[in-house]
C-alpha cells in the first residue's frame, strides 16, 4: 500500500514519524513517500529532509521563497500523479499543503487526502473552510474545539487529541523544579533567534543588578542554533563567562527544571503548558508580517492556551511588547509564589482535554486506514 506523507516543520515532522510507525504496525506492507524531516526520513527512505529549507515562517518571508515553493509544489503533485498512492496524509503545514490537496483532488480523483493536525482557519481566513471540505476526505483535529468548524463546513472530522499530551505525560518529571531558575526558549528557526535571543540577552544584563537570585538557562533545539546565539552575544559584547548555560536539546528537560520561562509563541509553549511550567508567551516577526497577521486574524490570542481557555491566562508580548523592561515587569509577577500559583492551575486546567486514550497517533491512524 502506498501512502504519501507531507509535513514541512520539525513539529509536524515528529508526529508525522509517529502516526508513521503506528501505520506501519498495523499494514506492514504500506510504503510510504513524500517530504518530512529527518525522523521521517528515518522511518521511510522515500520521504525527503526538506525540513530546513521548508521551516519558513510570515507571510513576508514565504514571499521571499515563493519560486522554491512552487517548484516544490509542482514536482509533489507530478509524482503522487504519477504513482497514484491510496492514500495522501498532509501534517500541519497549511500554506503549502491545502495548495497540493487542491491539485490532487483534481488530478488524482481516486487518492483519498487525510490532514492530521488541522490549519488554524478558525483564526483567520475562515473562507478557506469550504475549499477544505471540497478537496479532503477526512480532517484529523488535535484540538476539541475545532471539530465543530469542520463538521459544520461538511468536512468528516475526528478529535484525536494532541500527540504531545501523550509524549509529555509519559516522561515530564515535574519534581525537579529548581528555584529562581527561569528557562529561556528563542525558537527553533534561525530568524525567530535573530529577533528574539538579542531581548534575552538585554534582559539578563539588566536582571544581573536588580533580580541577583534569578539564574537563566537557554534551550537551543540544535548545535548551529547554539552557535547562532554564541554569535549574537560576542557581538553585543557577551563574554561566554557571561552567558547563562546554552543546552543543545535540552527543551524537555529543562521545562521540568525551571520555576518560570520566557517562550517563542508555537509548539513550544504547548509543550510548557504540558510540563506544568507557568510561562510568559514571547514574538517577534517582521514588520510587515506583524501589520498583516493583525489585519487578518480573527481571534483574541494567539497563544493556545490561552485560545483552549479563551481567557488571558499567560502573558502574551508580541512585537513592540515583547521588550526586556516588559520581560522584567511580567517575570517579577510571575516569580511571585501565589500568581506563579494561580497560572499553573489554569494552565492545567486549559490543556486537561488534549489526551484520548491510546494516544492522538495511535487514533489518526485508525482513522486514516478507515478511509481505505
């Protein structure tokens, strides 16, 4: 049985490997192909490592790749029109995926098309909804309250809950919470770093003389990340003395560590919210990239928990707020014994729902083979 598969970033890469080998205990003989990252990659040979080259991340910079883009796009709807699979399961990734599930659709009228974990068109551009339930077989949703917007387009849809609540359940040791530690987390991606780690780095100065006790840590998910930030700091004048400890994958760990964080908007403080880690919600995008997503959103938020608790739980300093007086300002409450307090209650309270039993791989696959 042949199965392409589509993800385009490291997050949608991981699930991605996972609702692979899930597949693959149940039809031994599914061959899979398609583009991924390397853990993909390492369960099946015919999905290609585009992940560095495909993790492009605001309208202004996707603009920037477009011709990469559709050379891409092009060559994927050739070979899945060529190889006519059973199966074309799309992961995350919306700007490019809902483009190829159009042209296979039309092209390979007999492929049934899965998405597994669902575009955010409830925040924004909801006009994409029709076209979804046109062009998709089935929508795998990892978020309770997205099943409805789908349904309600005629779009056949299942909650299979959130594959980091099964990841993070079974190995976060909350038990190690270090006092005064405050987890820094920049971002996965070379640009989220050149915007966001030049902030901590102001903010640690100024903590140095007012906030003594506090110790920072930094999580990097990968050795040139790390270089990247050694490169920042020597250039504002950063002795490697100077700099907090920069742990190479360290994310996980980290998160059971730390008293509080600081979190680039993403995956990663779904991830902290799981680890029962209060955090403060960080972004910085271009500018140009800031003025459109404000016009085009359509939600209060833009941090999953607090969109999961529609209520303000954690901090959110996007663009101009996103300051190391405002960083100050937001960790001196948080450090505080009874908000830290209150935070992580409502936290918890937000991300209860995410796990179903057996786990969300587990279940979209289930789901997907049902197709067949």
């Amino acid at each position: 049985m042949k199965i392409y598969v589509i993800a385009g970033e490291k997050s949608g890469d991981k699930q991605g490997a996972l609702l692979m080998r899930e597949l693959l205990a149940r039809r031994p003989d599914t061959e899979f192909h398609g583009l991924g990252g390397s853990e993909m990659h390492a369960v099946a040979e015919g999905v290609r490592d585009w992940a560095e080259q495909a993790a492009v991340i605001g309208v202004v910079e996707v603009l920037r790749h477009a011709r990469f883009f559709l050379r891409e796009l092009k060559a994927m709807e050739r070979r899945i029109a060529e190889d006519k699979p059973a199966l074309l399961i799309l992961i995350d990734y919306p700007g490019f995926n809902q483009r190829l599930a159009e042209r296979v659709h039309k092209r390979c009228p007999d492929t049934k098309i899965a998405w597994f974990i669902a575009p955010m068109v409830w925040a924004w551009h909801k006009g994409r909804l029709p076209k979804l339930a046109r062009d998709l077989d089935l929508m795998l949703c990892t978020f309770p309250f997205e099943k409805a917007h789908f349904e309600n387009a005629g779009l056949r849809t299942e909650f299979v809950g959130h594959p980091l609540a099964d990841d993070i359940a079974a190995t976060k040791q909350s038990d190690r919470r270090e006092e005064n530690l405050i987890g820094l987390f920049p971002g996965s991606r070379s640009r989220e770093i050149e915007k966001h780690f030049p902030v901590f780095l102001q903010l640690i100065h100024k903590a140095k003389e007012k906030h003594p006790e506090w110790r920072f840590e930094v999580s990097a998910s990968n050795p040139r990340l790390e270089l990247q930030m050694r490169k920042i700091a020597a250039h504002a004048g950063f002795r490697d003395t100077d700099l907090p400890p920069i742990g190479v994958g360290t994310y996980h760990e980290l998160m059971d560590r730390a008293t509080v964080a600081l979190v680039t908007s993403g995956t990663a403080t779904l991830e902290a919210a799981l680890h029962d880690l209060p955090f403060i919600l960080v972004y910085k995008v271009a500018w140009g990239t800031y003025i459109l997503g404000r016009l085009l959103l359509t939600i209060r938020f833009i941090g999953i928990v607090n969109i999961l608790a529609d209520a303000p739980v954690t901090t959110e300093l996007i663009q101009h707020d996103f300051s190391p007086q405002r960083c100050m300002q937001e960790l001196e409450k948080l450090m505080l014994p009874g908000r830290r307090k209150e935070t992580l209650r409502n936290v918890q309270a937000a991300v209860s729902s995410l796990s179903k039993r057996g786990g969300a791989a587990a279940q979209a696959a289930e789901a997907v083979l049902s197709l067949l």
